[in-house]
C-alpha cells in the first residue's frame, strides 16, 4: 500500500467474526487500533469521514455469493479504493460451555449464513435441535457461553474469547469455503503492479444501448484481459439500470488495462474505479499465462506500430 500506512482499522462486528480473524491477518492491522462497526455502511462512513484508516469488509463467500451491502455501498456515495484482499477459509465449530454429548443438544445458536452452511451437517448430528437465530458468529458463541442455548455455530476466535469447548470442528458442508475480505480505504496514489493483481471496476452501463453489456465485455476480451468475477445490482434509480461489477486481471498501471479503462469511458454511462491490488492466494499457484496477452507483449507491439508510423520497417 503506498504513502503512510494505515494504524486505525476498522472492520465489521461485533468482536469474534471471521472479519477480525480476517483483519489480524495483516502486520499493520495486529499492531495497528481494530475497532468493530455495527454494519458495513458504519465501518465505510468511518474511513469516509477520516474516523479510521481503512475498513474491512466482506465482499464475496464462495457458498453464499457476493454481499450486496458491500457492492451497494462501493457503487455509491464518496469513493473509496480496495487497497487489499484477504481470503480467509470459513470453518465453523460447533462449542458449548463444558463437553456435552451431541444426543443432548436441544438448542444452537448461529448466524443465518452459519446454519445455511452447515444445513447437512445439522440435519445428520443434530436433527432434534432447534436451531436459533442470531446477529452474528460472535454473537452465537457469547449466548452459547451465557447459557442461554445449549451450543453455538461460531468462528474458531469465539470459542478462546468466550471459553468454550469444541464439541464438533470443521462442521461446515463444503470444507473449502473461503470468503474474500476487501479492505478500503480513501483514494490515493496506486501501488506498483506485481504480476499477479486484480482491478474492481463498477460500470453502469446505458440500458437503451443494444448489446452494451457485450460492448463491455469486448473492451477486455480483445486485450487478453480474464474477467473473473461479474456481478451486476440494481442501481435503485429505475427498473432495468445496473451497476456491473467487474473483478479483472491485471493492473490500472499496465498498458492494455488502461487501454480496456479508456475504452470502458467511451462506452459506458459510468465507470467507477474501486482499486488495483495484489491477489491473495491460498496456495501458491503458477500464474496464469497466455501467449500473446502480456503487458510485454502489448507494449512490443505498441513500439512495433510507433516504427512502423515512422517508417521503419526494418
């Protein structure tokens, strides 16, 4: 990240989430000040209004989907910049108080999207048990912790913070469940490319176009630019406008990224820049290539015609 580092964090609450797991992950946020927000527009306000550094959000769960709140919120209002990813796996426990038999669990406490993940599991090892509601991850292994169910779905940092026992580990359906953390800050000077980034981009496109959104989709396509990830969210102003959200291979500071960003003003109603940043990967993994598609390759191939405008043919 470049200039003066961010000291003051904050994340989406309460205490105990997979966000602060997320959050304690970078250097600066563990020696830096973490405080939770009740939601995420709060914890963007927070970094809007020059109250905190940066702000880490979720933005997408590999079972769940995108959140729509966090997409809403980087379409409108002041702008701010996804400076870094955090990918985090998502492994939920099941905990209680003190070690309980699975066959004497009546009542378990879990965020929504918890009890969402972990539906088979329940339904196999738990089919009498109630399961209860909750505000959050932390907020199931506090209850849990108070006595007032018998057992919580929670993140494995709410099991030490509130002292209980794990009766169940890994109790989630899909064992690979990530989800992707972005964390934003006001806008400033873009860090250098490292080969393996990510550009956000939120483009609304002009719903009377005929084959806008294919005119979108050519922009990067020509240029060797992947799109990995396409989201699209009502903009609230009329019914048929959205907002796209594009998670694109490469770096604003590259030659045919710039080229694919020009192209995308022309064209488009808006184009919303929402950072370019390095990937985080979970493993280390080869980066992918195609020939002829390299930033080398775009700017050989720039010099290539500058010659030939001048003459050159050799």
């Amino acid at each position: 990240m470049p200039g003066t580092p961010p000291s003051r964090f904050v994340y989406l609450g309460p205490e105990g989430t997979f966000t602060e797991a997320a959050l304690r992950t970078l250097p600066a946020a563990e020696r830096g000040v973490r405080t939770p927000a009740r939601s995420v527009p709060e914890a963007l306000e927070a970094v809007r209004a020059g109250e905190a550094d940066a702000a880490l959000v979720p933005l997408e769960n590999s079972v769940g989907g995108a959140i729509p709140v966090t997409l809403d919120e980087l379409a409108t209002g002041s702008p701010l910049v996804i400076t870094r990813e955090v990918v985090l796996p998502v492994e939920f426990v099941l905990a209680a108080r003190s070690l309980t038999p699975l066959a004497q669990i009546r009542t378990v406490a879990a965020h929504p999207q918890a009890s969402a993940q972990c539906r088979n599991w329940l339904r196999a090892h738990l089919p009498d048990a109630v399961v209860v509601d909750v505000l959050s991850n932390a907020a199931a292994a506090i209850s849990a912790a108070a006595g007032e169910y018998d057992a919580a779905l929670c993140a494995p940092i709410g099991v030490s913070r509130n002292k209980l026992t794990v009766l169940a580990d890994k109790v989630a359906d899909h064992s690979d469940a990530v989800t992707r953390f972005a964390l934003l800050t006001r806008p400033g000077p873009v860090g250098e490319p490292t080969g393996d980034d990510v550009t956000s981009l939120a483009v609304s496109i002009r719903h009377d176009q005929v084959g806008a959104l294919l005119a979108v989709l050519t922009e990067l396509l020509v240029r060797g630019i992947n799109l990995s990830r396409i989201e699209s969210r009502p903009t609230g102003e009329q019914l048929g406008t959205y907002f796209f959200f594009l998670d694109c291979t490469g770096h604003v500071a590259e030659a045919r990224m710039g080229e694919a960003l020009q192209g995308l003003r022309r064209i488009c109603a808006e184009v919303r820049f929402l950072g370019s940043y390095p990937r985080h990967r979970l493993v280390n993994e080869p980066v992918p290539s195609v020939p002829g598609m390299s930033d080398t390759d775009f700017t050989d191939s720039a010099a290539w015609l500058a010659r030939l405008r001048a003459g050159d043919l050799g």
